[in-house]
C-alpha cells in the first residue's frame, strides 16, 4: 500500500504542475484564426481519429480491486478510436482496445487461483469525452487539456488460470459487458494534431480473472497509454476539440472595439481640425473698429466710430460743403466695353482673393473711367457650388473687395464702389459641368 501512496502523491503532484502550464499557455494564446463567436461547426474540423499503445495491467494505481492479485505483470495494450465531436468541451469516440491482462497471487494455496492470463482480442466502447480546458474560461485556447471520458461497451476475452498446484484450465473465451473510464491530458503539438497521454480504468464481468465469489462484484484492469489524435478534414480549418468559444468571443470583441476607437480617434481630429478652420475664418471675418471692412482688409485698424472710410479701411478725405450742380450720368457703350474687358480679364489665384498681375491693364482702365466720369461701381462677387456654403461665402466677398481695394489704390472713391459676395446662390450657368461652373467663378462690374 506504501508504493500505490507513493504513486497517487506523484500523480497528484504532477497533474498540478500540468495544470499550472496550461493556464500559462491559456493567458498567451488567443482565439482561433478563421471563426466568429457562436459559428457554426462548419468552421471546424470535427472528426478526428486516435491511435495509442500502452501496457495492461490487473493492478492500478489507486490500489484497490485487486482481489488478492497483487504482483504487477505488465503486458502490451493498443488501442485505436474515432471521435465525433459535438461542441468544444464534448465528444462521442468509438474505441477498439486489445491485448493480454495477467496477475498473480502468491498468497493461493491449495485449489486456490495463484495466476490468471487473460487474453482480450477485441473490445468495442461508445464513450463520451469532456475536455476540461475547453469547458472553463481561464484554460482560452490552452496547449494542455485535461480530459475525462466514461462509456459502456463489450468486451470478449478468454482466461486461462493456474491454482497453487501448478493444474491449469480454460475458459471458453466469451464475450461481456464493461465499463472503460479514462482520464489523461491532450498537448496540442501542431494544428488539429494532440499527443494523447492516458490512463484508463475498466471495470469487466467478475469472471475476467476466472476467479468467482471473489470479494468485489466485478474485475478491474488498467491500461496506461499514450498516442496520437489527428483530426481529419480541412487543414486549414481548426479542430473544434482544440477550440474554445469563450477565445474566439473574446477576440472578436476586441478587433471589433480597437476598430471603433480607431475610428472614434479619427472623428476627434477631423473635429478638432475643423474647429481650427472655423476660429480662423471667424478671426478673417472680424471687425474690431467696426468700420465695414475686416481686419483682414483693413489698412486702418482703430478708426474711430462713426469716421467714414474707402475700401481699404481708411477714413476718407472731408468733403467741402459745397453747393454742386449734379450732372446726370450716362453710360456709353465704349464704358460697357471697358467694364467687359476687365470682367473678361480678371483671374485670381485658385480659392484665394489675390488677383493675377495679367488682369491689372484692364482693372487700371476701369479705374480711371471711375476717375473721369465719377462713375459708381457695383462689385458682385460669385462662386460656383464646390465646397461649403460658408466658404463660397467668404471667398466670394473677399474676392469682390480685393478688386475694390485694387481700384481704390488706383484713384478711384471708395464711397462710390460697392462690394458685396454672393457665393454659389446666382449661377449663370449649371453647376454639374466643369464649363459651367468656370461661368459661375466671376465677379459683375455694374456702371451707374
């Protein structure tokens, strides 16, 4: 009884060892590659086939049932098995096991058994299989799964014995219900690929031995083994008994939410990025001194309150208070052509208000029409649809005061010129052709 003790510490010993290692393997590995949380099993391998050798004994290592038969005789046990599995944790195999079992009981005397051989062709067991790392959370994807497996199946054998006299006999070989047990862990070597370290209790018809009436009910023989399971299939799906939904949940979450704040993190800038674009706008638009004409724009900044000023934000000469004799104005078709030409001329930088020196003869001919005819001069500003309304807006104002700064730094009176933007909101032309909307970018001189 001391060496079975011994045996049991070093198991138990053993198998917490195995187990610390899984929950290390567990914590490093993620889920499997090419599954979604709660797939179908059509995206697993779910067949497998096992092969495994090992030695047959009456004795086992809990010490018990032995039924007198106490000297160890270790003999060659194989055995081979397909396995259907149902769900990560749980699967149906059907094993055939074979070999010879053989003790002896050096206490017989008499008639009494000392020894018995029992040969065992064949066996045929149905028997359902949990594997443990696959059933509990913590063990995600683990290279070391614990399994238990118990079923029920047939068993035929043929015992010889041999009593204390040396007389032997045997039995008609016959076959019997039994009830396998296995326990062991499953190391995951390679894709859909265990090595198989097991050991197996199976409890048989009291007459396994040949030895009736004895003190248990039924015989008991172990089997110690070790092999292969190879899952069949597609290799490049997973194997589902290596698989664990928990891991795959788990991953799915976490791509699924990195996306999300990559995106959210994306959002941010783009907003912060447009507050950026909307303080500078605000800040081109202001006009601290109130004058009519936008910092940008004014030449004058702090002209005090009520002083009226020309394009560029500066104050106009005072007027004589002069009794004049006002003339009336007309517009000849020579001055129509003069005004044309500039419009026709007049270019800007793309999406600025600076005008390109090629369109200043003509500007500077508009000029001084204003200067000898005193003519007034309405400056309408137009875009076409491309952007926001507010930049349209803006660019379209800007553009129309730009050209009344440039005349005014000619000659021309400021109070006499009017600059006013109109964005995309008066096309001439529609908006859906590239020639169209070259129409709509102008800006309409208007004589009167």
């Amino acid at each position: 009884m001391k060496n079975f003790n011994l045996k049991n510490v070093a198991i138990v010993g053993m198998a917490s060892f195995l187990g610390t290692i899984s929950v290390a393997q567990a914590q490093k590995q993620g889920s499997i590659e090419g599954t979604t949380p709660l797939g179908s099993e059509t995206q697993y391998r779910t067949w497998s086939v096992g092969l495994n050798a090992g030695v047959l004994n009456q004795s086992n290592i809990f010490g018990f049932n032995q039924d007198g038969f106490d000297k160890l005789e270790h003999n060659l046990g194989y055995s081979a098995y397909i396995k259907k599995q149902i769900s990560p944790s749980f699967g149906l195999k059907a094993q055939y096991m074979g070999g010879k079992v053989a003790g002896k009981n050096e206490d017989a005397t008499g008639t009494g058994i000392a020894a018995f051989e029992t040969k065992t062709p064949w066996s045929a067991a149905l028997s359902g299989e949990w594997t443990m790392a696959n059933t509990n959370w913590r063990f995600l994807n683990s290279f070391i799964k614990p399994y238990f497996a118990v079923g029920i199946g047939a068993l035929n054998f043929e015992t010889t014995v041999t009593d204390a006299d040396g007389a032997t006999a045997t039995h008609d070989a016959t076959t019997k219900l039994y009830v396998p047990a296995d326990f062991g862990f499953k190391f995951a070597v390679a894709r859909g690929i265990n090595i198989d370290l097991g050991y197996q209790l199976n409890w048989a018809n009291q007459h396994f031995d040949g030895k009736t009436g004895g003190t248990f009910k039924n015989d008991l023989f172990s089997y110690a083994h070790a092999g292969l399971e190879i899952a069949l299939g597609n290799s490049f799906k997973p194997a589902l008994n290596n698989s664990n939904p928990v891991a795959t949940l788990v991953n799915d979450y976490t791509v699924k939410y990195d996306d999300l704040k990559a995106q959210n993190d994306a959002l941010k800038q783009a907003n912060e990025a447009l507050s950026s674009q909307l303080a500078d706008l605000n800040n081109d638009l202001q006009d601290d001194d109130g004058d009519g004409v936008a910092n940008k724009f004014d030449k004058c900044p702090n002209t005090p309150a009520g002083v009226k000023v020309d394009g560029s934000g500066c104050p106009l000469p005072e007027m004589k208070n002069e009794t004049k004799v006002i003339e009336k104005i007309v517009v000849t078709e020579e001055d129509r052509k003069v005004v044309d030409e500039a419009i026709k001329n007049l270019e800007f930088d793309l999406g600025k208000s600076t005008i390109r020196s090629n369109s200043y003869p003509s500007l500077n001919s508009v000029a001084a029409l204003l200067i000898e005819k005193n003519f007034s001069l309405k400056l309408a500003g137009h875009t076409d649809n491309t952007g926001s309304m507010q930049t349209n807006m803006r660019l379209s104002k800007e553009r129309a005061e730009a050209v009344k700064s440039y005349l005014v730094s000619k000659g021309a009176n400021a109070s006499r010129i009017e600059a006013t933007g109109y964005g995309p909101t008066q096309p001439i032309a529609t908006n859906a052709s590239a020639d169209g909307r070259q129409q709509n970018r102008r800006v309409e001189f208007t004589l009167y």
